[in-house]
C-alpha cells in the first residue's frame, strides 16, 4: 500500500481517535445534553450515557494507539451501528437534543454522516483483510 494512504490513514485514525474521546468525556461533562435522546425502554437514561461515553473514550484511545488501531476502529464501527438506535429514537419521537430540533433533512444529514463514521472506520481497520497469495 502507497506511504501517502498509509500516513492519511494513521493521521485519520489520530483525529477520530481524538474526536471519539472527546465526545465520550462529554457523556460526563454534560450528561443531560445526552440523556433525552436514550430510548425509553433501556431504562435509566444516566447509565446509559455514562456506559456509551466510557466505551467511546476507550474506542478513541484504541484508535489513536497504532497497537490496538484495527480492533478498536473495527469495534468503532459496529458500536456505531448499535448507537444508531438513539438517533433514530430522536428523529421518530421528533426529540431535541440540546437547544436543537433537527427537521427531516437534518435528520437525514446525520444518518448520513452516521454512515461515513462507519466507513471511516472500517477504512482504518483497513477491512475487509485481503489475503496475500
């Protein structure tokens, strides 16, 4: 693989990395901001934003550490999916987050940038693996 996509990847992983940490610190700075968009049926919306910002801090420094890299971007991006949930829970119950109420579009928006995240991450995981013949 060319040194530029291998440098790209490394300086992407270090950025999401970084981003995924901060907003998993976020889940404890700021927990009510994150609390109404917890679908109902879990039960007691803190602990569930405490256990998502706890994972997205571990998963960041995954990424960020070249050691653990593929696992933990690979793990990024199926806990993507899995809180993909509460945005969904957002846009059906039409719930604000924050000061903002996002229309259709904006819902939509983040859907797709939901979906980008996980390509992003599986793009550092650099999966699917080839197998050198």
């Amino acid at each position: 693989m060319p040194l530029a996509i291998q440098r790209i990847r490394q300086v992407s992983a270090l950025v999401f990395g970084m981003a995924f940490v901060s907003v998993g610190v976020q889940h404890f700075t700021n927990t009510l901001f994150f609390i109404p968009i917890v679908p109902e049926i879990l039960g007691v919306p803190e602990f569930w934003v405490y256990v998502s910002g706890l994972v997205e801090v571990i998963l960041g420094i995954g990424m960020i550490a070249p050691v653990s890299r593929r696992r933990a971007a690979f793990s990024t991006a199926i806990f993507l999916v899995m809180v993909y949930w509460a945005n969904l829970n957002m846009w059906i119950h039409d719930i604000s987050i924050g000061d903002t109420n996002f229309s259709t579009s904006g819902h939509i928006i983040r859907a797709s940038a939901q979906i980008m995240m996980i390509w992003l991450s599986l793009w550092i995981a650099e999966w699917p693996v080839k197998k050198e013949m």
